[in-house]
C-alpha cells in the first residue's frame, strides 16, 4: 500500500473544487433554479399539537388571485400518501388529524410565492382537540392518548432486522445485551448511578428545505436539498407507483446538512403540488419553518456503570428514552444507535441497553450528526469521569485500563476495533502535558466516543476516461459541503495519474450516476472513495488489455506507469490507450465498481468513527458562562485523502459540540415551540470558538476505504458535550447533568455544590 | 422563505411631506427608518403595513453634530455611522462603544438610532444608555415640535407615545462633563442582549466619592426604566457605593418587575443586576 509521502495528489491539501464558485456566489443551490412555467407552493400548518380534522373549506383560497390549486390530505386518496424509510407514518399532507403544531395541512399553488402565501390565510380548517402528550413519560402513561393508531407498513430501510419492536406511542424499542449485567453489579467494587439530559436540538444549516418538482407524463423530476437522493427517489417512487427510471432527483449544491436533510423531507409536497397542476412547483421553506420540520431527539438516559477495585469496567445498564416527536422518520436508526454508541470504545464485559424511541406530540425528530452518540456519549463519558474519580485514578490512566486495543471487540458479533484508540488518547495527554499546570478557575478534560459508522456498504461508482486523458467521477453521493467532491477528484487524479484540472465529479442526478445508499454516517470518503478507486483499476484493467491488443504483445509484457503503460520505448498515456484501441478521436471507457456487504466489508460496521477531544474551559463563577479556551481533535481517519479537508470536518464537529454542549435547545411551552428561531435559538458562532485550537490527524491506514482511510466528521462532535461537563466540574466542582450547560443551568449548579 | 406582504414604498422629501403621508395611511401606514426589527415583523404578520414611509431619504436626518455641550444625532443616523463618527468618539465615547456593540455589522450598517427608539423592541442597548445620559429626542408633528425624555417617548414594550404623524427627528445628549464618568454592560447570550444596564456617575474627585448616580436598566423589562431609590444608595465614598451595591441591585430587581422566561428565572436575572451593577460602576471608575 501506498504511504504517506509517495502520494501525488491524495493525502495532500488541494484546494477545494468548488471552494471559488461558493466564496464569489456562483454556486448553484436548488433555490436559484427557475423552471420555465415554474410555480410556488406554500404550506399551511396545524396550530394544534393533537387534533382531528372536522373540515377543511379551500373554497375561498381558490378564488384568490394568482391560484392555481389548494391540495389536502383528501385530494391524495389515488396515491400511497404515507410515506417514511423506517416506517410509513408520515402522510405527506394531514389526513384526518394533525399530531403536532406545525405539520402540513394544506399546500397552495400559485403563480408566485406572494400570491400562495396570500391564499394561505383564506383556507378555513376546523379542528377538534384531541388530548396532547409532548414528553415520553405522558406518551408512555397507561391513559396516554394514541399518536398513531393505525398499523403501518414497514419501511423498506428501517436500517436493521433485530430488536424490532413497537406498540402503544412507542416507536422503537431495541435492546443490547451480552454477559450478566445483574450479577456483576451485584459484587462490583465500585456502582455510579445517575440521570442525563440530552436536549432537543435543530441541526442548523444555512440553507433550508427547498425542492422543485416537475411531473409529467414522463415522470417525476425533482430537484431538492437533499442528502440521501436515492433514498428520496425511493419514497416518491413508492408514494406514485413510478418505477425507478421515471423519478430522477437532481441535487444541486446543499447549503449544510447535520443530519437535517437526510432522507425525504419536503419533496412529497412539492410533488403532489406538480402532479395535481401539471407545472413545475417550488417549495421553499424559511429557516422558521424548517425549525417545524425536523430536530434531533432529546434524551433521558438513567445510566448506571460498575468497576471492580483496579477500575476495570465490569458493568453497564442503560434505560434510554428518546422524545422522537410525532413521526418516525429516522429515529428508529437513532434508536439502534444509541443503544450501541453508549457502550463508548471500551471493554465491558456484563451490558444490559433499553432504548426506547416514543412518539409525542412534537416536531418529528430524525437524524442529528452523529446519529444516537451524541445522545449517550455525554452520560457514558460523564459517569465514567465519575468512576474514575470515585476510585482515585487519573481520568487517562482510568481509560486506558477499558479502552479497547485495535483488533479486539468491544460489541460482539461487530467489526473489531480498527484503530488505534489508546494512541489517538496519548496525544491529547502530551498536548495537556504541554499546556502545563490549569489555570485557577480553569477546567481540563478528554472524552472519547466510537460509533459503528458508514451504514450499509452498498454503494457504486462509474468513471469516463477520455481519449484525451480526461476523467469523469459519476457519484451519487451529494457534496454537502464536506468536500467530497474534491476528494472523489483527488482519488480519480491520483489513481490514474493526471492532475486534478482534468477530473471532473458528476453528481447530484440520480438519471445520471449509480446508486448510492446515502450521504451520512461519514460513509462517503470510505466507501464512495473506495468505489472510486475500484472503478479506476477496472478501467485501468480494460486499459492494460487493450494496450497489449495494439501492441500486439501479452499484457504480461506491459509495465503499468503513473497515467498510462510502457512496453520497451514505447509509452503511452491512457489517452492515447483509448484512441488506439477506438482508431477515433474523442472517444472514451468506462470503469465501474460495486460495493457489496462482502469481503472485507461482510462484517458490520464498514468502519469505527473515533472521537478523541480534549478542552479547557473558564468559568465565570458570578454569571456560570463558560468559555471553551483550548481544543484539541484527533481526526482518527486512517488516511486523510485532504487533511485540510478532514481537518475543516474536525473543526466543524466540535464546533457543533460546542452548540449542543452550551447552548442549543429547543424549548416548548405547553404545547407551543417557544424558540424556533434564529433569534431565540443560539447556534455557535466564530466567536465561540476556542482561541487555541489544535488539530491532529492519526493516519494509521487503518480503516476498510481507499489507501486505509475511514470516515470523518462527527466523531468530533461526540464527545464535546461531556467533555465540556468534566471540564465544568474539574473547574469548580459542579456537576452537571442536564445539557445544554447554560450559563443559569451553571450558575444554579455552583449554588448547589457541597460546600468544601 | 416567507415573502412580504404587499406594501407600497413613499420617499418624502421633508419631515412635513413625511408626517403627511403618515396621516394619510393611518393604522396602514408605518415608517420605514432601516428596517432591522419592522422587515421581521412584517415577514412574521406581527405588522401589516399597506405603506411605508422611507425617512431614510429625508435630507438631513443623518447629521452628527456639536452645538455648545450637546451632541445632536439624526434619527436616521445608522448604528455605524455613530460607532464610526470621530465626534461621538471624541464627546461621547461611551455611547461609541455601546454602538460598536449592537447586534452585528449587518445590522448596525442599516439600522437608525431613530428606528431602534420608536420601535422600542425591549432588547435595545442604546434606549438604556440614553436613558441614563439624560437625552432628549426631538419629535416634529402637525400640532408642532416636542423635546421628550427617552421615558417620555418610549412607554411601553414596542410602543411609543408618537402622536399621529409625528416623527422622532434627532437625539439631543448632553456631553459628559469632567466630573462625569458612564459605562454601558450588558449580558448576552443569544442574538439580543438579556440584560442592559447603564451608569452616569459625577465624582469630583477622580473617583473617590461619588455625588451622584443616574442608573439605568433594559432588556430585563418592558422598557428602560431608572430608580431614583437605587441611585441615592449609590451616593458617598467608593467604599459606602460598593457596600450598598447588592441593595440598590435589589431595588433595581424589584423595580424591574422580573419575569421568568427563556432568557432566564427571575431569580437569576436578580442575582445578575448585582454582578453586572458592579462591574458597570468599576467600569465607569476604573475604565476597565
């Protein structure tokens, strides 16, 4: 295997591909597309949490100028109008009842976005109150009203086969176990015991929802922010009984994701505002209504952890309950991950998980960067800082006695541990050994997560090499804005030898490139990037044989250079591989690679995402405020094909840890969203940002992508949140269990402390 | 993204042709002085004006000037313009900060000091400091001009006493005198600050005693409001003023009507006007 330092293009910092088109605003996002003919729809929304619909009266709407249609639940009987990956509880527009304040009730189409918005305000609904439940406990009460209380189908990716269970509002329910936790809890040395809060979070892009969408005759095109297009395609595919040639996605440039636009979103409202019109319809939502759309799940997590007397774990239970709002949409996967990710990186022997994901009368909520870590990584990291305090050992020292070794298995029946967990700690400890002694008032701690990431290995790639040298990327994996595109290019440029002017990335059309799964779970350097450079050896292999066919020489004879083959004095670029093997100009081969469930990859998951953090945090004792003054990241990515890149995703990671950790929490009164927006919901600025920030890669080529690498950009995040709360309690004592740590939250907690 | 409603757009080339228009459109009509906190509440229906009357082109609205020890600032000077005018840094230096420090540049690029005023959104920093420096705000109307304090013209949370037609043109602040020190603290964590407070202290002796106390609080309630109690107990030596600190907070606290709601307990904001009462009278004293 190549190593670091015989690379030409990957494992170096190029500049992004579209770093120029996005800083000068050339950059094409779905809302700067104008279709001719194209028309706006706009949304009414349910000012109930828990209602039925008496009537809906769209007589007036209709009437108002510049309208061209009013759509309700009734007018989609003809269609699958429920739609949903995991389960299919998501009617595209109400029907019968609403079960939360905020879901669609209504579409308007109209000539412009004015005239839509104008017709809104015309449609009279009359509901009947039905009894609300907006946390889990009322949700889960013998008397709780039922959210859903009709049977679903099942989704055709509800993500994974075991564990499946639901009833009453509960959506999911998963449990993990191995060895006796019982027993061994009952002759631990050492037993902590304690409730988290994790709190109800927006993943926050730049960009909100938008689609347009086009049906014709022909089929559905649709062009969205979309993270997952296939998985989309999916949904609308099954919602209009289309075969999967007739609906193609386009994804244009996506302002920023987190979590919040993977899978369907708002693209079935679009489309039925197309079908029902017969013109292209656009649907754009303020960033107000996509507060309305989707969230992350908060989390009650009692967690209770056992060490015998050298501090070696020996137990852990967990009861998990995430608030996953009114429709499944991907909580169930969180629900499943969350049941894992709790376990950390480390050796425990005797483990007992119930993780519940429970309906409530609340915006639905779904993925969340780092999908279920987050969640638990704060109570797993906290307690275990408590454990290691209760028994007198070093917060490093305490890890290092459970952290799993690369090649041993923490969950079994899993992948074993392809990193180097207890090196990427060694760092951050030189770092803090670096930094000296802390600072009075000052609060240091690590934390580390492991996340079985990358989903399912079922991806494929197509490359065009051209007879003048040049190479397409076919990828259906959507730059989101981690950079994926570039480093697609530099895995292409560096395989087949030319330089990144000449590789292009095609992306973004589902009619155009082969299926990709999905763009999440830091899946895509790993396994688009090694589909990449499998259909680069395959064309390369075409290559190799068409060049001993014009040689008239066995292939064996051929010697295989950077960007083409020699036999003797004779060298030849691709390029001209091609034109010889064609006798024409302008010509061009196609490579091709599938990803499979197989081989190396059989074993799940395809790789572990690591996160290794270090902070140092102030305190302002009088108003409890914290300041994250020091970070450090390790970016445990096997290989980083643009370690600025990697870095940048890194960054971005702890930077939302830091939003979750201090900040970020959706708040309901009653049944109202109190701060669903901007101005009352506080996502992280530059400002927040740590001073002194310390980046590092650990590149052991270690993971199961292209040239070792594994995937990036939310390992980062796990881990912050806890790290900021043991980094609270080292300052000052105060321990805190609820998230995020506010400053009144703080404050509160030092008036608290036992009193030294 | 939300679209406006329909609305037409009136450019008056004077105060009068202004106040006007503004009779004329009624309850339909609104100004138009920047638009940082109207284009929201228009996007959100909170407001749902069928005209707008752009001050901003009235010549003459955006003038800072010098006339013996006042400072007189258009009403349609922008935040920015305040935070970069040599004049204000020079004269009123605490009220330059204090601008440097409104929401961000965006905002502060098109905002007016006359729009933050009327509009009287409760978050607002330079309602608290120019309560506290005595400012008098210039209104031109049909029965006339008026001179009003800031808590003659801001009466409520989003309300002001502008009579029909009546247009606030400029703020009159009086400079500091020698013997005069002010500071501006606020405490914010979200986009808005949740807490103001602003102090205008006379020592005639480089800060050793002080003789008089103006103190003024915002964010926390309604609308900027001082408390004569409050500034009496902070009257004496330095020493006497920061012993009776925590007290004349409490009165403060009490006279703010402290509510709980997402920007905090009431008990905390409480327990914050101490902290930063403290801190605004060592800033004032000390500069720091």
């Amino acid at each position: 295997m190549k190593r670091p330092g015989d690379f030409r293009i990957v494992n170096h910092s190029v500049p992004r591909a579209d770093g120029v088109a996005k800083v000068t605003g050339r950059a094409m996002y779905t809302s700067d597309i104008e279709l001719d003919g194209m028309t706006w729809a706009k949304v009414l929304r349910s000012p109930f949490a828990h209602a039925r619909i008496v009537s809906i009266d769209t007589a007036a709407a209709r009437q108002s100028p510049g309208v061209l249609d009013v759509i309700t639940g009734t007018d989609l009987a003809s269609l699958r109008p429920y739609y949903g990956h995991a389960v299919k509880d998501h009617p595209i527009l109400a029907i019968d009842k609403v079960r939360f304040i905020g879901e669609p009730v209504a579409a308007v189409v109209a000539e412009d976005d004015l005239s839509a918005e104008e017709a809104l305000q015309l449609i009279e609904v009359e509901y009947e109150e039905l009894p609300s439940v907006m946390e889990v406990d009322a949700s889960l009460a013998p008397e709780a009203p039922l959210i859903h209380d009709e049977a679903y189908t099942e989704g055709a990716f509800r993500g994974f086969k075991d564990g499946r269970q639901a009833s009453g509002n509960v959506c999911q329910y998963v449990k993990v176990k191995w060895g006796d936790a019982a027993a061994a809890f009952a002759s631990a040395a050492h037993v902590v015991e304690n409730e988290f809060h994790f709190p109800m979070a927006y993943a926050y892009a730049m960009e909100a929802y938008v689609a347009i969408a086009d049906y014709s005759k022909k089929g559905l095109t649709v062009y969205s922010s979309a993270q997952h297009p296939f998985m989309v395609r999916h949904d609308l595919a099954d919602i209009f009984d289309l075969p999967l040639n007739a609906v193609r996605m386009i994804i244009p440039y996506v302002g920023g994701g987190y979590g919040s636009k993977s899978y369907t979103k708002i693209e079935p409202i679009a489309a039925v505002c197309s079908w029902r019109t017969g013109r292209p319809v656009k649907l754009r939502l303020s960033i107000d209504e996509a507060f309305l759309t989707t969230r992350g799940d908060d989390a009650r997590v009692r967690i209770r952890t056992a060490c015998d007397a050298e501090g070696k774990f020996l137990a852990r239970q967990a009861t998990i309950h995430l608030n996953t709002g009114a429709y499944a949409e991907n909580s169930p996967l969180v629900c499943a991950k969350a049941a894992n990710r709790i376990i950390g990186p480390y050796l425990i022997p005797n483990v007992d998980i119930d993780c519940y994901a429970v309906y409530t009368n609340t915006v639905p909520a779904s993925s969340y960067r780092g999908f279920g870590s987050t969640q638990v990584t704060f109570p797993a990291e906290s307690q275990n800082e408590e454990l290691a305090d209760l028994i007198g050992v070093d917060p490093f020292e305490f890890r290092m006695r459970n952290l799993a070794q690369r090649g041993e298995v923490i969950y079994p029946g899993l992948r074993p541990i392809d990193a180097d967990v207890p090196g990427d700690l060694r760092q951050i400890e030189s770092k803090f050994e670096e930094w000296g002694a802390v600072q009075e008032g000052r609060g240091r701690a690590v934390g580390c997560s492991a996340s079985d990431a990358g989903s399912h290995p079922v991806t494929s790639a197509m490359i065009h090499v051209y007879s003048d040298g040049s190479v397409s990327v076919l990828s259906g994996a959507t730059e989101i804005g981690q950079g994926s595109h570039t480093v697609l290019a530099q895995i292409a440029a560096e395989e087949m030898g030319v330089p990144m002017s000449k590789v292009r990335v095609v992306g973004g059309d589902t009619a155009i490139t082969p299926f990709e799964r999905s763009t999440g779970a830091s899946r895509t350097t790993t396994l688009m990037g090694r589909a990449v450079l499998e259909a680069c050896r395959e064309a390369i292999a075409q290559l190799m044989s068409f060049a001993a066919e014009a040689l008239g020489v066995a292939q064996s004879a051929l010697i295989e250079e950077c960007g083409g083959v020699r036999h003797g004095d004779t060298q030849w670029s691709w390029g001209e591989v091609i034109e010889k093997h064609f006798k024409h100009k302008d010509t061009s081969i196609i490579g091709r690679a599938y990803l499979r469930q197989t081989g190396d990859l059989k074993l799940m998951p395809p790789f572990w995402e690591i996160g290794v953090v270090g902070t140092e945090i102030s305190v302002d004792q009088e108003t409890g405020k914290i300041r994250l003054e020091r970070l450090m990241t390790v970016g445990d990515v096997g290989l980083a094909i643009n370690p600025a890149a990697a870095e940048g995703q890194d960054l971005g990671a702890a930077t939302m840890g830091i939003g979750v950790g201090l900040f970020e929490e959706l708040i309901y009164d009653g049944q109202q969203l109190t701060n669903g927006s901007l101005l009352e919901y506080r996502v992280p600025r530059f400002s927040d940002l740590a001073p002194d920030i310390h980046m590092t890669l650990a590149q052991n080529q270690d993971g199961s992508g292209p040239y070792g690498a594994k995937g990036g950009g939310e390992g980062s995040l796990n881990p912050i949140p806890a790290c900021l709360a043991n980094a609270l309690y080292r300052a000052t004592g105060a321990r805190v269990r609820r998230l995020p740590l506010t400053p009144e939250r703080v404050w509160r907690a030092l008036q608290e402390r036992p009193k030294v | 993204m939300t679209p406006l409603n329909r609305f037409e757009i009136h450019q008056p080339a004077t105060i009068t042709e202004a106040s006007r228009m503004l009779l004329e459109h009624g309850e339909e009509g609104g100004c138009y002085a920047g638009g940082t906190e109207l284009l929201l509440a228009l996007r959100h229906r909170a407001l749902q004006y069928q005209h707008l009357v752009d001050i901003k082109v009235i010549p003459g609205l955006n003038s800072i000037q010098a006339a013996n020890d006042w400072i007189d600032i258009g009403a349609a000077c922008t935040h920015r313009d305040i935070e970069r005018s040599p004049l204000i840094r020079e004269k009123l230096p605490v009220v330059a900060e204090m601008e440097s420090h409104v929401a961000n540049v965006r905002v502060r690029a098109s905002g007016t000091i006359g729009g933050n005023l009327c509009f009287a959104e409760p978050h607002s920093d330079p309602a608290t400091l120019l309560l506290a420096l005595e400012a008098v705000v210039r209104t031109e109307g049909e029965s006339g001009a008026r001179e009003l304090r800031v808590d003659e013209l801001i009466n409520g949370a989003y309300s002001n006493s502008l009579e029909p037609g009546e247009l606030l043109t400029s703020i009159h602040i009086p400079v500091l005198l020698p013997v005069q020190r002010a500071a501006y603290v606020k405490y914010q964590i979200r986009e808005r600050p949740a807490l103001g407070l602003a102090v205008v202290l006379d020592t005639p002796d480089g800060g050793a005693t002080i003789s008089q106390a103006r103190i003024a609080i915002g964010c926390l309630c309604p609308f900027p409001r001082r408390s004569a109690a409050a500034e009496e107990m902070l009257r004496g030596s330095r020493e006497e003023v920061e012993a009776l600190i925590p007290q004349a907070a409490e009165v403060l606290a009490d006279d703010a009507e402290l509510i709980d709601d997402n920007e905090g307990a009431a008990d905390y904001k409480r327990h914050l006007l101490g902290v930063f009462l403290r801190r605004a009278v060592a800033r004032a004293l000390d500069g720091a």
